[in-house]
C-alpha cells in the first residue's frame, strides 16, 4: 500500500539507556538525548502534542501540526506519526509542507479517511491493537479513549491510536489523547513515555500520575497539559505523584 524509505539498519538489543545533556534547541526548547546499543534517540519537544525524534532508524516526527517554520531546524521526516484526527495531532497543511518524498506515515483508519490520494499512498493504516513494521522500526497501536462519562464524545473507544514504538531495543509510548486505560496500565517494558494531561479532554494529572506510576516507564514526559477553562495541569505536581523509580523529564511543550 505504501512506498517504504529504508531506515539506517539498527538490529542490536538495547543496552543500558544513559540520559545524556543535549545542547540543540527545537523551537527554543532543549532536547534530551538517550542512548542505545547502535546510537541515540534524540527528543525535540515542538509545542502541545508535536514532537520529533532523531533515531538510528531515522527522524521521525509525531502529531506535527502548526507552522511548518517550526520544523525548519529539524532533519527531514523519514516517517510521521499520527495518532487521530483532532486539529492539535492532524492538520493536513502542515503535512503537506513538511512530508519529502521518501517519507512515509502511518496513522489510524479515521485520517487515513481524511488524507489526499497522495498522501494516502504514503500511508500504512494501522488500527487498535494492530502491529507493523516500517523497515526495523516496530509499530504497536495501543487503544486511546475517554473513560470518564460526560467526557466519552471526545475520543472513543476504537477510533484513536497511542503508540508504542520500538526502535533499536528502545520501548517509547506515546499515549495520543487518552485517559488511563487498562490497556496503557497493561503496558511493560517502556523506557520513555509521552502522557498527556489535560481537562476535560483527557485526565487530570492525578490520574496520569497513578497510571505512569502502574506501568512504571524509566522515563516519562508530560506533554499535552494545556487545557480548557481551568483544565490545565501542572507537570511538576505530576512529577511529585509519581510512585517508584520513574523519572519525569519537563519538555518546555510550551516555552
């Protein structure tokens, strides 16, 4: 279905993962990098949900949207991610502007629906439960939902996509718009994760914190926590509700 770009090969186990200082900036906001047994995976937090990571297997960008201006700095997308429709993790101008011609993207059947001919010919859909494999990068699409009642019409059961990624060893999930569900208290073995936290869209910090805190990531960064009204939540207060030895890393999302 999709014309596929070989990714740099990367086949090793990971090794320890070693946090290191990263003095490149993404739209004024400091990276981190982390290490595994054939690299590093460099983060750049971009704005809200937006962000990019620079891999063994390649630069991937996940929910670009906004000014394509934001991404100049940043190397070419080998592949996007996308994980629903909503206009803070899908814009289809921004897509556009930023998409060269060997990159390839994958998201969930709602915007494949939603994409150019172009563009879906680009596109490997993938839905809730689902696997696939882009060259060596490892795709899992985890369910993304509202549990709480008066907030299910926001993202229900079946439609959206978190992810979790599998690159050179390296467990990374990135929950999309989502509240702590079983399938993402389920999860095992993730050394980085992205939750979001924000109200009445999704959950408040609390409840991200007792979910991060269940499935115990090494590493977790709050993203997404602008919310409306007084939805907004505080990272930091996250980070002090987290239980164990996981570790919040603050992105600057809106800096």
């Amino acid at each position: 279905m999709s014309t596929r770009r070989q990714f740099l090969a990367s086949s090793a186990a990971l090794g320890t993962i070693t946090l290191l200082p990263y003095a490149a900036m993404a739209a004024g906001h400091a990276s981190d990098t982390f290490e595994t047994a054939n690299g590093s995976i460099t983060v750049h937090p971009i704005a809200h949900a937006s962000f990019v990571m620079e891999t063994p297997s390649g630069t991937i960008y996940v929910d670009p949207v906004g000014d394509a201006a934001s991404y100049a700095d940043m190397p070419a997308p080998d592949m996007i991610l996308i994980t629903h429709e909503h206009g803070d993790h899908f814009n289809a101008e921004t897509l556009a502007a930023i998409m060269g011609g060997t990159t390839v993207m994958l998201s969930n059947p709602a915007v494949f629906d939603k994409l150019s001919a172009d563009m879906q010919a680009k596109t490997t859909v993938i839905a809730n439960g689902e696997e696939a494999m882009l060259a060596d990068v490892g795709i899992e699409a985890i369910p993304a939902y509202n549990t709480t009642e008066d907030r299910l019409n926001f993202h229900p059961k079946g439609r959206d996509n978190g992810y979790v990624v599998t690159i050179d060893g390296m467990r990374i999930y990135i929950s999309g718009d989502t509240e702590g569900t079983s399938e993402m208290r389920a999860l095992e073995n993730i050394d980085v994760a992205f939750v979001c936290m924000n109200l009445p869209f999704t959950m408040d910090a609390k409840a991200a914190a007792e979910a991060v805190s269940e499935f115990a990531p090494t590493y977790v960064y709050p993203y997404h926590y602008r919310g409306r009204d007084n939805g907004t939540q505080d990272p930091a207060e996250f980070a002090q509700m987290l239980t164990g030895a996981v570790e919040a890393k603050m992105g600057g999302w809106y800096g």
